[in-house]
C-alpha cells in the first residue's frame, strides 16, 4: 500500500491564474484531507497558500495530523515558509542548490518522490510546477493512478487535458469527495488511523508551482 502524492498550489502568474478558482482549490484540498487522512500517508511539497488549507482540513477529520502529512521544503525558500509549518511534525527540509531556484527545486522533487513508494497522485490547481511534478512522477511510478482535479483551475486544466482525464460521468462535477474515494480505492467505511504508517526516508518537492 503506497503513499498519495499531492501536487498543488494557488496560481498566481499569467497564464494560469486567468481561471484560477480558489474557492475550488480549497474544496479539494478539503475533500482530500477527509478522504485520505489516517487512511493513506500524504505527501507533498509545501506551497503558502496550500499549507494553511490543509492543516485546517486536517484538524475537522480527528487524526493525528501532525504524522499524517510528509511535508518536504527547500531550505532556498527557509525565509517565506507558512507558519503553520510548525504544526506538521515531518518536515523535511532538502538543501538548495546555489541560489538556482529550478536546480533547487529538482533536487527537491526528486528526493522527495523517491523516499516512499507511491500509488496515486492528485493535483489541484498550480502552475508549471504541476506538470514538472507530473512528469517526474510518472517518471518514478509510471503505474500509479494520477487524478487532476480540472475544476480547481490553473495548470491542471492543462494536465487533464494532456492525459484525457475524465471524472466518472455520475458524479456530480464538484463532488471531489466521492472522485477521490472513487480513483483512490479508498472505503468511506475505512478505518482511519491514529498513526499512519511513515514508511521511507525523506524526500521534497516545490514551493513554486
């Protein structure tokens, strides 16, 4: 059983903040903290407007949030972290690279897909970052499921365009809850654990996506 890798960020640049959907981007990342929380190890590479989201949703589901999450960071970025940072236990900081944001940005992504296996990935919003992310990702795990949420906006309007992705026709189109149980495999009925299993080492990934 793999760990789920989150792919996510707030557009902020032309040419995917013109329908950036922050209202949706925030029921996403809602609906995959009730989904996936204590059932499933989430992974993902922090993002300033995505860490407060989730560590509000990962308070209403009532587990043990602060070891649910692996959150990975490059120390280029150590200046502008969220402060909710402090609320996730695991937290990996991955050395930069020199000052090169992109290199930096690699070495994250590639430490931090290699330090677990993975099963799926899920992707919200974003900018190019999302398709680096997707890239890599499916260059690591080339048989887990990928979900992009197309409705969030963003550069993920373009991956599931790129992938052909399609949610199940009976679902309602804002229903991510049941588009994440549904991809993910997972059992509304499924226990959640107190502790989710922590597996690997340590990885990383963006802070601009």
């Amino acid at each position: 059983m793999g760990a789920i890798f989150l792919s996510a960020s707030v557009p902020t640049r032309a040419p995917y903040d013109a329908d950036c959907r922050p209202q949706a981007i925030q029921a996403a990342v809602n609906a995959l903290a009730q989904v996936v929380l204590g059932r499933k190890k989430l992974v993902w590479g922090g993002h300033p407007a995505i860490t407060p989201l989730l560590w509000s949703a990962a308070q209403a589901v009532g587990v043990e949030y602060t070891v649910a999450v692996e959150l990975f960071q490059s120390r280029l970025f150590q200046k502008v972290l969220p402060a909710e940072n402090k609320h996730f236990a695991n937290v990996t900081l991955v050395n930069a690279v020199g000052e090169d944001q992109e290199k930096s940005l690699l070495a994250m992504r590639e430490a931090m897909l290699t330090s677990t296996e993975f099963e799926a990935a899920v992707f919200i919003g974003g900018m190019h970052g999302i398709l680096d992310e997707h890239k890599l990702f499916v260059s690591h795990w080339p048989n887990a499921m990928c979900i992009p949420i197309a409705q969030t906006g963003g550069a993920t309007v373009q991956l599931a365009a790129d992938l052909q992705y399609q949610p199940p026709d009976d679902l309602a189109p804002l229903d991510f809850v049941a588009l994440l149980y549904r991809g993910l495999g997972i059992r509304p009925s499924q226990k959640r654990e107190a502790r989710v299993d922590q597996g690997g080492d340590h990885g990383a990934s963006s802070g601009v996506l």
